[in-house]
DNA sequence: CGTTTACACTAGCGCTTGCTTGGTTGACCC
DNA sequence: GGGTCAACCAAGCAAGCGCTAGTGTAAACG
C-alpha cells in the first residue's frame, strides 16, 4: 500500500483492468477477477493500488491523457483553416479508439462509480478535452461553415462522436479518416 | 413468485426502480434498497418479479415501448414530407426524456446487465424504434434533404440524440421544439 | 555485509448480497 | 362462511465481497 507512482507495472496493471472493467462493468469486476487476469493473488493488488476505486480512476486518467495529447498533435500537424481542424480533431477522436478503446469505454459507462475526489480531478482532464472541440467549432461557425447555436452544437457532435465506442470497429472496413469526413460533411454547409 | 403480469402495482414499482436505477447503478441497487423505497420488506418484492434482472427488464421495457408509442403517433399526426417526418421524430425523442427520462437513463446505461434471454427480446423492441428513424432518414436521403452514407448518417443522429440524456434538462429554457429545429437544421441541406 | 525496497503470498475478518422459506393478513367470491 | 388468492412479512442461508495483517523472498543499495 506504499506505491503511488507510475511504475511500468502499474501501467500494464491498468491496462487489464480496463479491459475487465469493459467485459464485466466496475461494480461487477471483483478484485479477486482482475488479480487472477494480471496473475497474481488478491491480496498483492494493494500494493499497486490503494484500492479498487484508485484502479477505475487509473484506467480513465490513462485514457484521457492519451486523448487529450493525440488532440492536440492533430491540431499542431494541420492546416490552420476551420474545416482542417475540425476534420483533425474528429480524426484523433475516433483513432483513440484504436489504440484506447477499453479506457474510453470506462469512462463514458463507469464514471459516476468514481469517488468525489477523483471525478473532480478527472473532469479538468475531460474539459480540457472539450475545451478543444469548442475552440474549433468556435472557429467553424466565425467563419460561417457552421450555423447554429454554439452550446447545441458542440453537443450534438459530442453526442456523434462519444456515441461511436458503441458501433465502431476499428477492424472493419471503414477508416477513421472516412468517418471524420464524412462526420465533418453532414455538419457543415458548403462553401 | 407467482405473478409475470403487469398490474398496476408492478407498474408503480417499475417506476420506482428506474429512479433508483439512475441514482445508484443496477449493480449498486440491492433489493433492500428497492424495497425500502417501496414501502416494503425485501422478500415481497419476489412477489412481483422473478429475479432483479426482471426488473431491470420492466424499467426497460416499458420505457422502450412509450418510445416507441410516442414516436409512431409524432408520425401518423405530422406532414408527410421528409423535413416534417425527420422534425417530428426528433421532437418525440426529446419530449419522451420528459415523461420517462430514468426508463431511458437506465435503457442506455445498463443494457449490457441483462440476462441473454431478456436482451434479445428488447432489442426487438428497439430495432423498432432504430427502424423508424432510418425509415425517415431514408426519405431525407433520397429526396436530398440531407447527404451522406446512410449507415453513418443514422448512426450519428442516433448518437446526438441518444447523448442528450446527459445534458438536456427538461426543465430549463429550450423546448424539445427547439432542440429539434436546431438538430434538423444541422444536418439538413438548405433546398 | 546488513538494510532497504518491491512484490508477492496465505489466511481470513466483517459485512453485504440476492434470494428462499414458511407463514399471516385481509379483501373478494359463490 | 369456507375457500381462494394477491400481497406482504420475519428470519435467515450460502455465497461472495473489499480489504487487512503478517510473512517470505530476491534483487538493489550503501
């Protein structure tokens, strides 16, 4: 119960949970299952984690980390024009679930299983996140490639996209880049 | 044990569940939860229902069929243009989040804890439903009120829709008119 | 060399869970 | 006015839960 750190371990650790977390839902993942998949005792657990809720916030901060950087390399790497960064940011979003996909999943199902302090943590993460598709979509409708009220908007493409872990496979036909173009086509007016 | 009907007792009972349902999680609401909230002892609740599952399968249920209700009149009473039809959709959506907002909170957040058997007949129900908006999005498509895959298209207006259970309140200023005007107007071509 | 540190183990405590059992109550029915 | 039946209760069982205490061990350190 000493460890607080981010040990390559722990990493790996998270990285089971979330899958568990994903198959079996929080509450009915028992510590006892998530010791047997990493292959150790139950007991050993709590020397990784303090307990079972720092385990769920360690696989939701892992995630949305690991969104929040591919956000904004895509915007770094793009054109500075309104659709190419809306296109960018779609783009990340939905290559995270590639990469991410059972840490997402935990965030948007499992959240409000989080304790008080750890949500407050977690939701600057989650702002910081949003903050970014606001900017751009703030950028879209200046220019007019976008109408509409702000607040509403936002929301609704939160909604497409957050909606997607629900029936996207990442191994089927369709590529990222297509679902972000054509996500970006319906929402927007030509030019 | 004895009873699979629905009387009117069983239907209040359902409600009450869903309430809880929401606050606390499927898996963190135990039957002596339930049942204190319905003025009850935790044995008589298995007077109305099998199992906790089916509970959890009523609360669905009957949410997924008002649904279903409200959406089949919203298009019996409206125009029968495209626009009409996909305004009239979009309205019912939102207005059921006002009569039965917990049924639907549950139905989204704890599909994945229903028994095999219990899911495979819901889902029926919600096809339905998901039939009806691909039918209206159909229409759209082909008289080029709105562009794209039609696949994808539905998908994210599903998603938009569905993902309004997590910010929209009922009771604050905008209208499910409203939300509906501005959805439409998002994803719709000018003619 | 002795000490510390990281990681794992065994064993189990105290509590809660979904559900069962066996029985009581009061309204209705012919 | 005996029978039926839905509705409820008290009591508790077997299983499982998160977590703790105390110990072992092998590598790393000064």
């Amino acid at each position: 119960m000493n460890v607080m750190n981010d040990s390559p371990r722990r990493k790996e650790l998270t990285r089971l949970a979330a899958q568990l977390f994903v198959q079996e839902g929080f509450d009915r993942t028992t510590v006892r299952m998530l010791a047997q998949e990493m292959g150790i005792k139950s007991g050993s657990l709590f020397h990784h984690f303090r307990d079972k809720q720092e385990i769920l916030a360690a696989v939701i901060e892992e995630g949305t980390e690991n969104a929040l950087g591919l956000a904004r390399a895509a915007l770094d790497q793009c054109d500075r024009n309104p659709e190419a960064r809306l296109h960018a940011m779609a783009r990340a979003h939905l290559e995270t679930l590639l990469t991410d996909r059972n840490a997402h999943v935990v965030a948007l199902y499992e959240w409000r299983r989080l304790d008080p302090e750890a949500r407050s943590h977690l939701s600057h993460l989650r702002d910081a996140y949003e903050a970014l598709w606001e900017e751009v979509i703030d950028e879209a409708l200046a220019v007019g490639l976008i109408q509409g009220d702000r607040f509403l908007v936002s929301r609704f493409v939160m909604g497409a996209l957050n909606w997607t872990v629900r029936w996207y496979d990442p191994l089927g036909e369709r590529s990222p880049e297509d679902l972000a173009r054509e996500l970006i086509a319906m929402i927007t007016r030509p030019a």
